[in-house]
C-alpha cells in the first residue's frame, strides 16, 4: 500500500489515568456535598453505582434528600435527567411511550417516554402497580426498550435511581423479585447527624438546585463517563476475591434462615461493585474490605428469608452480616 493510499489516523483521547479517576471523583463528591449534607456515604455508594454500571433503590424516609441528591448528580454530570413520579393510576406508556398515528404522513410516529434519558429517577416506584414497574425490566438489564415490536436503545449509559419509603404502606405494591435483582444496591437512607442537621439548618440550604445561589459546576460530560467506565472495567480481581465472592453468594443459597439466595447476576453485580470502589479508592487491584462493605447492600434486596427467622424477627441485614462472619476471608 502506497503513502498515498494510506488510511487516516484517527486520534484518540488517552486512556483516563488511576490519578486522574479520583480526581473526577472527588470533584464529583465537592460539588454534590454543597447541596447534600450528612450523607456521604449515601454519596459514595452512588457514584460505585454509576461507575459499575449499576441502578439503585434508595429507601428511607420522606425528607432526606434522595430526589435532591439524584437531581445534584445529573446537575454536576451534564447527563440528560428524567424523572417519574409512580403512582398507583401509572401505565407503562406513560413511562415507556406510545406509537401515536400522524395524519399528516399516514405512519406511526414514537413519542418518547421520560426514560429515553441518561439519569432516571424512578420517585415512589412502590407506589404503582407490579405491571408498570415491570416496564423497566429491559431497560434496566439491557438497556433498551421495545415498543410495539420495535426495539430503541437507551444508551450505554442510562442509570436508574428509585426512590421508596418504607413507612407509609398505604397504596404501595411490593416490588417483584425480578425487578429488584436489577438493582445493584439498595441503599438505606436515614436522617443525617445532629451537627449536620444544625448545618443544614445554618446555611438555610432548602431552596432548589441552580436557583442562581448556590449553582452546581458540571464536571463531567459523557465521555468522562465512559472513560471511567473502562477505567473500571480494567481494575484486577485476584482469583482469591473471585472465589470469596461466589462462596459468599452460594452461601446465601444454603443458610438455613434464607428461603431463596442471591442469583449469578448478583455474584456479577458484587463483583463490578468491588472493581469500582477500589478504582475510587485509588487502587488498580480489589481487597476482601471492599467485598465485606458492598456485601450487604448489594445482597440485601435479593434474598427471602424463611418463616423462622421472620418469626425470630431477623432482617436480611442481621442473616447476611451472620454469613459474612463465617466465611474465611481470603488474606
């Protein structure tokens, strides 16, 4: 082949750095802590969630700052931001779309739901029926959505944070188990400290995001994202935190208190976690630390526990933390 007929060469933008990682990360922290007080952890467990390409269920009570934080999080990302609010009249069309008839042309045209979106806040999902929850079943897992035999890609991007309160059972339906195997968190959200509190109060924090006081600076764009995705995607799990891994979550499979354990999906789930915590850590390799953190919250809505330890009145949480204890960590 002559110079001439050489192919041109594309540039490419370099490979996003360990350094670099956490930098994203701790801009992305800075920025989110302006508006959101007393719950940095809640922070830290979104963004392992964001960059391992997982959903999450936020559960707690009214007025602690789960729509706002997920609406700080599209702000400080630039990602298109979608919200749903479930209730018990909500049809899957309402979230999905319909194929409207155009006069005009004669045709079927789409008009797009709120999920054809980057970040989707699914608000009170227990508040609609199983039917409409179950709407976002394809797109959670795959990331597309089929409408009247057509099927629309979302974007290998598109993440989901739902929001439900655990108090007020009136007019809620249960999630089912499918669904909440697409998530790859539920996340416990309870009231922040008493100094954080007397801070909230102080600086008189209640007005709403970007109203020109207390604006939000984006730091990062979509191709950020995706570099931090493959920065992930490339952190090293050690044959012994594979294995540790799967005998926890067949461990779950066995205990005597647990009706139905955790699936391959979730061993999958974990292990992409465990890669993004460490990479937010500054680490190119996993620890058995960062395996015991996530464990709980990554399992704790995927197991059914029997009718004995609801009798004894055990929480997946209290049978979890009992399993995670007899198993040998690798050194």
């Amino acid at each position: 082949m002559s110079q001439d007929e050489m192919p041109p060469v594309v540039a490419t933008a370099p490979a996003m750095t360990l350094e670099g990682f956490q930098t994203l990360a701790d801009a992305l922290r800075h920025e989110i802590r302006r508006v959101i007080q007393g719950q940095d952890a809640l922070i830290d467990m979104l963004l392992v969630s964001l960059f391992a390409r997982g959903h999450c269920l936020l559960e707690g009570p009214p007025g602690t700052a789960k729509t706002l934080l997920a609406q700080c999080l599209s702000q400080v990302s630039t990602l298109a931001f979608g919200r749903v609010q479930f209730t018990p009249d909500l049809m899957p069309g309402d979230v999905l779309g319909v194929n409207l008839f155009n006069f005009q042309t004669g045709e079927f045209r789409l008009t797009r739901g709120p999920i054809f979106t980057d970040i989707l806040l699914a608000d009170e999902i227990n508040r609609a029926p199983p039917k409409t929850q179950s709407a976002l079943l394809q797109a959670m897992n795959e990331r597309e959505v089929t409408i009247d035999g057509t099927t629309w890609p979302l974007g290998a991007e598109f993440f989901v944070i739902a929001t439900q309160n655990p108090i007020e059972q009136h007019g809620t339906y249960p999630l089912p188990e499918a669904q909440l195997d697409r998530f790859l968190f539920k996340l416990l959200v309870d009231f922040p400290d008493r100094e954080a509190e007397i801070g909230i109060l102080s600086r008189g924090t209640r007005a709403p995001v970007g109203d020109g006081r207390a604006p939000l600076v984006a730091v990062m764009d979509r191709g950020l994202l995706q570099q931090g995705h493959a920065l992930v995607d490339a952190i090293r799990l050690d044959d012994s935190i594979v294995r540790y891994i799967v005998d926890l979550v067949r461990a779950t499979r066995t205990d005597a208190e647990v009706l139905h354990g955790a699936s391959t999906r979730a061993a999958a789930a974990l292990a992409g976690a465990v890669r993004a915590r460490a990479a937010l850590d500054g680490r190119a390799y996993a620890l058995p630390d960062d395996v015991q953190t996530l464990f709980l919250p990554a399992m704790r809505h995927r197991v059914i526990l029997g009718p004995t330890a609801e009798i004894e009145g055990r929480s997946p949480d209290d049978v979890l933390t009992a399993i995670l204890n007899r198993q040998d960590a690798p050194r």
